[in-house]
C-alpha cells in the first residue's frame, strides 16, 4: 500500500477532523481514508449537461410533438386612428 503526507493541514481544519474522526470511533488517519474513498468513488461529470442527462435517461425518454410553423403575423398598426 502506498502512503502520502500532507503538510501544512490548518489547526482548525485538522481539529475538525480529529472530531469527525472521534464521532464515528475511528482514529485520524482511517478518517482521512474514508473520506477520500468517498470523495473519489464515483467520477466527476465534466459539465451540468451530463450530469443531468445521466440522472434522468434511465427513466426513458419523452417524445415531444413538434408543432407545424405557422407564417409571421404581421405586425400591429398602432397608427392613430
């Protein structure tokens, strides 16, 4: 297994995972993993776009009747009368 040391970590933030750690009975560096496991497991989507479109297309498509064009109206005279 590979290990890696992170430096210059925040007092405050490594208090806070020293807590997070304690709250689930874990020590510091078994917390650190888990939330690195976490934040890694699914990809990231590179854009809303996809992200979207992979939420909603196993629930199937939507086919959309596309109206026919009509001809521009013509404009309103608002001459007086």
């Amino acid at each position: 297994m590979a290990s890696i040391t992170i430096r210059n970590i925040d007092d405050r933030l490594k208090r806070k995972l020293r807590i997070r750690a304690a709250t689930h009975g874990r020590s510091m560096e078994d917390e650190a993993r888990e939330i690195l496991r976490t934040a890694l497991r699914e990809p990231t989507p590179s854009n809303l776009a996809y992200s979207i479109r992979a939420r909603i297309q196993p629930l199937g498509g939507v086919e959309l009747e596309i109206p026919a064009r009509e001809p521009i109206r013509s404009a309103p005279d608002f001459g007086t009368a």
